[in-house]
C-alpha cells in the first residue's frame, strides 16, 4: 500500500467554505444578552495633562450608563507587549501604560471612556465631554525629543528608549583598507497593518466568577496575563478566547483594549462589555510599524570585497514602549547573517516621540533594516560597476556559517541558490539589456533587486513553547487541540497536515476548531516571529508520535501482533512488510471507546520548548517604468525567491508570499501614515491612507528553491514574515536603475521621484537624493 504524503499537498484550508459563505463567527458576531457598549474619549492634543473633565452633559445623555475616569479604574502600569513572560525582571517590557490616563503622551490618548446602552448612544455622549489641558510641546521626531531642553515623555526615563551595539572586528580599520567608501542615509515611514478586521472584545463575569474576555487577538495566553496584571487579577481568574480573526500582521500582537473592555465590565458588575474600534481608531491609535533611520557607511575593494560596515539606527517609537527596542536593536543580528565583513559595527537608539505607538508588524524590523541594508548594498555595487546580482553573490555568507550574534549555525542557508535561481527565472539579463533600449526622454525603464535573511522564531532571545493535544474520537477521527493562533495565514492548515502525516490518517480525519480557548488549549506564546508551523510544528508531531503508538499498541495487544511489525497508512493499521490490513483506525478507536474489557479514551498531549533556530533567506527581483515628467512609478513586474525548506502546502504558501508582497510593494511606494506638526494624524481613513488594489499590482511571481531544512519539524522552516523584506528595496533599485538616481527614502510617490530626479538633472553630481 502507497503512503501518501500529505506535507506538501495543496490541500484546501479547512475553513475556507465557512468564510467564503460567511458562516465564520468573528468576535462581532455572537450574540449576547444585556451587552452595554463602550467607546474610548481620546485626547485632542499629543503631549500634555488633563488638568479637569466637565461630565455633566455627558452622563444626561439617553443610554448613558456611566461616563469612566481615570480615577475609577486600576491605574497599575502595564507592559502592552505580547512577549512571553520572563522571569528576570529587567528583561521585562517596559510597564508604561495604564488603561485610562490623564498624562497624554500621543494625540489619542485614552483619556476616559463611556458606557451605554448602545455603540450609537456612547458614541454621541463623547462629544459632550469637556476637558481642560495643560499643553507640552510635542515632539515628532527623534532629533526633536533627544534635544537637551526636551521634556521627558515618561517621567523620570530619558526619551531615548533603548540603546544597543553589537559588532566585531575593527571597523576603522576595515575602512582605512578599503578602495572606495559609500556612505547612505536611508528612512523608512510609519506604515500601518490595516488588517480587514478592527480591534474588538467582549468582557464579562462568567458563571464560575472568573472574567471572560472574547478577544480578535493573535496572543490569547498572552492576552490572559496581561489582563490580569493590568486589573491586578491572578492569572488564573481570567479566560480568553479568541474566534475567527479578520487578520492581524503584529498589530494584534499587543494587548490594546481588552484590559480596559474587562476594567469596565467589572464596574459594572460584570455585566457584558463590548469595546469596538473604527476604523480610523484602528489606524491611527493601535500599532504602527517603526519609522527607521539609517546610516550606513560601507568599504569596499575593488573586486567587490567588503572590508567594513557601519550601520547606525535611530528608531522612532511613538508616545508608549510596546515592544520597543527589540524592533530597532534587532537589525544588527541579521547583517551579518547574510553578509560576509571581517569587521561590522551596529549601532541603535529607540527614542519616545509623541506620534503614534509603534509596535510589532510582519517582519518585526526586518522590512527597514533589509531596505536600508540593500539600498546601501546595491549603490557600492553600482559605485564600482558590478552586476548588483554578482555582487551579492560575492558577499553573501556561506551555507554552514555560524551566526555568532544568533548564536547558531545557519544550516541549509540557500541563498546562492535563490540569487541563481532568481536571475534565471526572472530573466533579469534580458529585461537589464530591455530596459535601456526601451527608455525615452519622459518614460525610463529599469530592473533591480534585493536579498535577505531571516531567523525562525525567536530562539535564543526568547522563549519558544508550543503545546499540541490529540483526541482519538470513536469513529476514527482525530480532534487538534492547539496553543497557536490561527489569525488567517494557514496556520490550523498547515499544523492539521502535520497531525495528519505523522498519524497516517487523511487530512479530513483532523478536526480543528475556529475557537482558541486558554482554559482548554495547551498553552503556546501565539502568532508571531513566523514561528507556529515550525515551534507548534514540533508539538504537533510529538503528539501525533505518541497517538500513533497507542494505536498501534492497541492493534498489536487486540490482534497478538508484535508493535514494530505495524503501521499507519491511510487510515489503516496495516502490516508494515506488505501492508496487508489489519485494521482500519476507525473500528479499532470505536472499540478503545466501547469494549467492555478493555475500553480507553486514547488522548496525548505535548509540550516542547525549542532550542534551535533555522535561517531562511530568498530575494526579490522588480521591473519599473518611471515617468520623469510626473514621477509615477509603475510596478511592471515582481517576483520573489524564496528558500524556506519544505513546503507544507504549496496552496498556503503561495498566498503568504503574494499577500506579502503586496504589503512591501506597498510600503516601497503609496504607504506611510503622516502627521500634523500638532502630532495628528492626518490620513486615517482608507481614502487617504493609499493601500493598494488589485489594479494597481502585476501578476506576483514567485519561486520556491525548497529543501529540508535539517533543524525543522517537518524539513519547514520561516515564511509567514520573510516576503515582506525585499520587494521595497528591489523596486527602490529598479527606480535607481530607471533614472540614474539613488533616492533615500521610502515611499517613492510621484512627488518623491519627481523632486529627485529633477533635482539631480539641475546638479553636477547627482547623487543621493533624500528628499
């Protein structure tokens, strides 16, 4: 009998019929008796105090229930991060929220909340509030609030956040060796998730006297802790689940409104609460992604040996620490995972502004630091007038090298691989040579390109548990109980395929459940790091191992069969010689639940804590027509290569990568929240805030360069995060190719790319243009 692998079949995602009809229950959608409605009273100023709050009108207006304060609720100072829980305090995230403040750090700000009988009622009776501020001055850029004069954000904390430096070798003399030194300055903006589903949860006093929360979160274990520190609760007193999610990307990584959604149900005697954001709350008040700058200054040979890097990073955190300076100071780590110089200095600062929080979004730092990383990497290629491709070839680190920053060694590392591969699938030669021929006074053409590497998970910096649970159920199909958060990437997917192959059965004998409990569900830190198919991977197989040999420890007592003479194939027990059927799974789960002598519910649970980290790497490779006489940049061409090991299921894998490359096309030219020099947004709305459609994109090609990576559960390692790296500063290099012009900053929009070709057309030298 064939064995039919299910890892790396395209199988259809398991909920896609109920979202495709909707029939998917997100959090909006469950009904619940006597809900009460909240909605949050944010600040109109960006840095200062709440000197007194008029409520008078406010708590006469119909439905109002009660107008909440500062005052009224815990004000005990949380960590809105969702990291694990560490033992050693300093190593903690930083504790500088509380859920209503009259300190107001970001235009926004939470400032006191109202409750009602509906959405619509709360909503009118915040416009009745009256406050009195005492007014700071705000700072929106880094330069501003590191100024000697600044005023601390955060009482009794310097503004700069964080600091750190890593490195090795002697940068000074790298460069004193060096031909030719290439210095750049290079920014990122403030992008936004913009996830189809708002931020939303329902508190409540369940039947037991504990408190419940239903949460669109990606962390609910997580979510559960930080609730109950933020209401002084024990932790065991709080139970979150998590439904269907309209998405996430890191922005639901943070703990944003459920501590304050279980704060108000508790004034109210725990009656249910409902907080839902709108959309321009979710835009402009939630997550952001880091606004980076970077110098890099780097020596090079003259046969394209680098002998030195330099990287400088000063991080813009916004008005609360979220995850902080683990974004910025996490870049130095991964310079040198892909790159070779004998001597590497970085240097990093996460400084507290008062725009919007930043916090963690898909790729976590990686999608600024690979931009900056490969604009400077392509311009010392075109400095000393070598193909960008062979460049990288030249540089890039080998197969095997070990990464002394992370601390392991960076096996099956195939980036040689996507860089050939890439150069021949995307025909780069060719459409190099087209393009110049193509080019007229007005519409110039041109190619570039980008790498990367990535780590999966976030070992050895972090924790990295995930748990699994199987249940055998009488007709021969399996229930998946597992820790990590499916928020719309696959997850539950892929994880049922590995449950799957490993027991033997068919993908359609693992039941999964849309509801994540952290009552009944083994206990995993959730979706982040593009960790859960290769951590929760590791839990998922080692419970299906043992599954599987009690099954067939129970063919082998029922039928007088030694152990090591049986398998699982198919859904059959079957001799493993010849694979003649011995039993089918069904009649022998049936009789483990209903035979009088012998009956046993069969379970099995795990729970792994994994130390060991595989590097993933790839490129992208963009093909641009700029019109100079507008400066519209249009995308003609994308295509990404990727080396993430073995490919669980081609189907969810290509989704991933195209979804991602979306979102850095669009982070490289229309994305990038902006703000008043008051500190207000300005465009946190869908009309204004320029997300791409389908029109605006080509076809997104990509290529799998697969493997099996050694260290993976399953041969798997990252891919959730890596797309978002490369396409932005492929098609930065394309645009430089096009026009002869090294622009500094994303994203290129047609005001960007006009002033800087202009006004290196007016120049002798040309040169950057950070415009």
């Amino acid at each position: 009998m064939d064995k039919k692998k299910i890892i790396g079949q395209a199988e259809q995602r398991w909920d896609a019929i109920a979202k495709v009809k909707g029939q998917a229950s997100y959090t909006g959608d469950f009904p619940i008796r006597n809900l009460l409605h909240a909605k949050i009273l944010r600040a109109t100023i960006a840095h200062g105090y709440v000197k007194h709050y008029d409520i008078t009108e406010a708590e006469k207006m119909p439905g109002v229930v009660k107008v909440v304060l500062p005052e009224d609720i815990p004000a005990t100072p949380y960590a809105t991060a969702g990291h694990p829980w560490n033992l050693t305090p300093e190593k903690r995230d930083i504790e500088d929220r509380n859920m209503l403040t009259r300190h107001v750090r970001v235009y926004g700000d939470d400032i006191a909340a109202i409750i009602a009988k509906t959405e619509f009622q709360a909503q009118k009776a915040l416009a009745k509030i009256k406050v009195d501020y005492d007014v700071y001055p705000v700072y929106l850029t880094p330069e501003a609030a590191m100024a000697p004069d600044a005023k601390q954000i955060h009482e009794g904390h310097d503004n700069v956040l964080g600091r750190s430096k890593v490195g090795y070798g002697d940068v000074e003399q790298g460069f004193n060796e060096a031909d030719f030194i290439v210095k750049r300055h290079l920014s990122t903006p403030v992008q936004q998730h913009l996830h189809l589903e708002n931020q939303i949860a329902v508190a409540y006093q369940s039947d037991d006297q504990r408190w419940f929360c239903l949460s669109s979160t990606q962390i609910p274990h997580i979510c559960r802790r930080i609730i109950a520190q933020a209401n002084g609760l024990p932790w065991s007193q709080v139970r979150v689940k998590k439904p269907f999610i309209g998405g996430g990307f890191g922005n639901k990584q943070d703990v944003i409104i459920e501590p304050l959604t279980v704060a108000l149900s508790r004034l109210m005697g725990g009656k249910p609460v409902q907080l839902a954001l709108t959309r321009e709350e979710s835009i402009a008040y939630t997550r952001t992604r880091h606004a980076i700058d970077f110098d890099f200054k780097i020596g090079v040979m003259k046969d394209g040996r680098m002998t030195a890097i330099d990287c400088d990073v000063v991080s813009n955190q916004g008005g609360y620490a979220s995850h902080g300076h683990a974004v910025g100071g996490k870049g130095g780590t991964f310079i040198n995972a892909l790159y070779r110089a004998d001597n590497l200095r970085f240097t990093a600062k996460t400084v507290y502004t008062n725009i919007g929080t930043a916090g963690a979004m898909r790729g976590y730092g990686m999608p600024q630091l690979v931009y900056a990383l490969e604009c400077a990497i392509d311009d010392v290629a075109t400095q000393i007038g070598m193909d960008p491709i062979q460049f990288r070839q030249l540089n890039h680190q080998p197969d095997g090298y070990y990464n002394q920053f992370g601390k392991t060694k960076q096996r099956d590392f195939r980036i040689e691989d996507c860089l050939v591969k890439g150069r021949e699938a995307f025909n780069w030669d060719q459409k190099l040579a087209q393009a110049q021929q193509k080019t007229t006074s007005t519409k110039k053409y041109g190619v570039g390109m980008a790498a990367f590497a990535f780590g999966t998970a976030v070992w050895p910096f972090g924790l990295e548990v995930a748990g699994a649970h199987l249940i055998a159920l009488p007709d021969g199909t399996f229930k998946l109980h597992i820790g990590a958060t499916e928020i719309g990437q696959g997850a539950d997917t892929a994880l049922s395929q590995m449950a799957a192959d490993t027991l033997g059965v068919s993908f359609e004998a693992i039941i999964r459940d849309s509801m994540t409990d952290t009552d009944t569900d083994p206990f995993d830190t959730g979706a982040y790091a593009s960790r859960q198919s290769y951590v929760g991977g590791y839990a998922v197989k080692a419970a299906a191992e043992k599954m599987k040999q009690k099954l067939i420890e129970r063919a082998a007592t029922t039928y007088d069969i030694r152990p090591e003479f049986l398998d699982i194939v198919a859904n059959q027990v079957v001799y493993a010689t010849d694979g003649d059927l011995v039993v089918t799974v069904k009649d022998l789960v049936m009789a483990s639940y209903y035979d009088l002598a012998t009956a046993k519910a069969l379970e099995t649970h795990a729970s792994v804590n994994i130390h060991n980290n595989s590097y993933a790497s790839g490129c992208s490779l963009a093909e641009v027509e700029v019109d100079v006489a507008t400066g519209q940049v249009t995308l003609l061409s994308l295509m990404n290569v990727h080396d993430s090991g073995k490919i669980i299921n081609p189907l969810l894998a290509s989704g991933q990568v195209e979804g991602a490359m979306a979102m850095s096309a669009a982070y490289g030219l229309n994305e990038g929240l902006v703000y008043s020099a008051e500190g207000r947004p300005l465009n946190n709305n869908m009309l204004d805030y320029k997300l791409p459609t389908m029109m605006d994109l080509p076809d997104l090609d990509k290529v799998f360069v697969e493997t099996v990576d050694p260290l993976g559960p399953y041969g798997n390692k990252a891919l959730g995060e890596t797309p978002t790296c490369s396409p932005a500063p492929a098609i930065r290099n394309a645009v430089k190719n096009a026009i002869g012009v090294e622009i500094g900053k994303i994203p290129l929009t047609p005001e960007v790319v006009y002033q800087a070709y202009h006004q290196a057309q007016a120049t002798v030298e040309g040169g950057i243009a950070d415009v």
